[in-house]
C-alpha cells in the first residue's frame, strides 16, 4: 500500500476556518463576561477602567470577524473552483449505503465507506447545522449591536432593517435568549467536532487533520 497527497482545502478555506476558532474563542470569554462578570477592576479614583466597555469592544470585533469570515466561507463553498469536494459531498447525503457503512465505522463495525466528496453525511449535515447556529447567532447580535450603537455607523445604518426581525423573534429579551441558547449550541459542537476530527485523523490515517492546515489529504491505494 502507498500513500498519495491531494490538495482537497483551499487557502481561504483553511484561513475562514481558524479565524473562525479565534473569533469564537473570543466571543465564548468576552460574551461569558458580559453576562456574568467575573472580573471587577480594581478600584480608582481616575474614570479609566471601564472594563466592561473593553470586554464589549473585543465582543463586537470578534462579532464581525465571525460575520466576515461566515459570509466569506459561503461564497467559497459555492463559488471556489477548489471546494467543489465540498459541494460533490452532497451526493454522499442521498445514498443510504453510505450512511450505513459511515455509521458501522464510527461503531467500529465496518470499513470507512468511499466518499465521492470531502465530508462523510454526518460531517455534511453538522457543518449545515453549525452555519444555521452562526448566520442565527450572527443575526441576534447584530440586533443587539444596534440598539448601543443607532446613532450612527454600521449600528445606524443597519437599526431599521434589525428592527423588524427583532419584531418577528419576539422581542429583545427573547432575541438576547436565543443569542445565549445558539452560543450553547455552537459550544457543544466544538468539542465534538475535534473528539471526531481527532478519531478520523488517526482511525483513517489519512491526515484528517493535517488537511485543515497544509490543504493535503493523504489517499491510501493499493499496489497491483
């Protein structure tokens, strides 16, 4: 048996998808702290520690960093010649075999099934879940984005487009829930993204892994 290297992950691919875990790594400790301060600055007579305006700065940064990169990683994915593996893995969704075969390999029960695209059906249907959790999340906190900042900028030029889908979810408070529930969502997904991108990696040997870094795969063929 030898290996051979594809080039499955294009560039931006890789860049969206680690800009993305920064972004969210962010968020997760500056948005904890927003809800629930666990940090009180010491106390002074200068009016200079407004430490809760700090958390919220780098809140809103990594807020439009994740929103850049999620519209960025779309376009890629129906218009970037390289990720056509990608869109190719929607086939692998319609065969039932397929899915049967994929969940006998998690079950240690049979081989790794052939997959025309980059995603087994699994991977595909949790990264649709993942990107419906990040457009919601992105959708709620920029309705709470505008209410700080309707003056003017971005936050003015966006409040009467926010308003009516604020309407439509029920209100403030209800949109602030549904911004901490999709959080908890995309929370939950992390660890499991990297538990099952770590057994692929060492399960398959194909460098699962690696893939997401260098854009190579490792392909196993059998010599006649």
């Amino acid at each position: 048996m030898k290996r051979t290297t594809e080039f499955e992950f294009s560039a931006g691919l890789r860049w969206t998808h680690w800009l993305r875990a920064i972004a969210i790594v962010v968020l997760t400790v500056t948005g904890f702290y927003l809800a629930y301060v666990f940090i009180v600055p010491q106390a002074s007579d200068e009016p200079v520690l407004f430490l809760n305006a700090k958390f919220r700065m780098w809140h809103e940064i990594a807020g439009f960093l994740l929103i850049a990169v999620t519209i960025f990683k779309i376009y890629l994915f129906f218009a970037d010649r390289t990720s056509l593996k990608e869109r190719v893995a929607f086939l692998d969704i319609l065969s039932p075999k397929i899915w049967f075969q994929q969940i006998k390999y998690y079950l240690f029960i049979g081989e790794h099934p052939k997959l025309r695209g980059a995603y087994n059906p699994i991977q595909f249907i949790a990264y649709i879940g993942l990107y419906m959790m990040l457009i919601l999340v992105s959708i709620t906190g920029m309705i709470l984005y505008v209410h700080s900042y309707q003056a003017g900028g971005i936050g003015g030029a966006l409040y009467d487009y926010m308003r009516p889908i604020e309407a439509m979810m029920g209100g403030l408070s209800m949109v602030r829930g549904i911004h901490h529930i999709t959080m908890w969502g995309i929370l939950i997904f992390i660890p499991v993204h990297i538990y099952m991108a770590i057994f692929n990696s060492i399960m398959g040997r194909e460098g699962s892994i690696d893939a997401i870094i260098s854009g190579y795969r490792f392909n196993k063929s059998h010599k006649r």
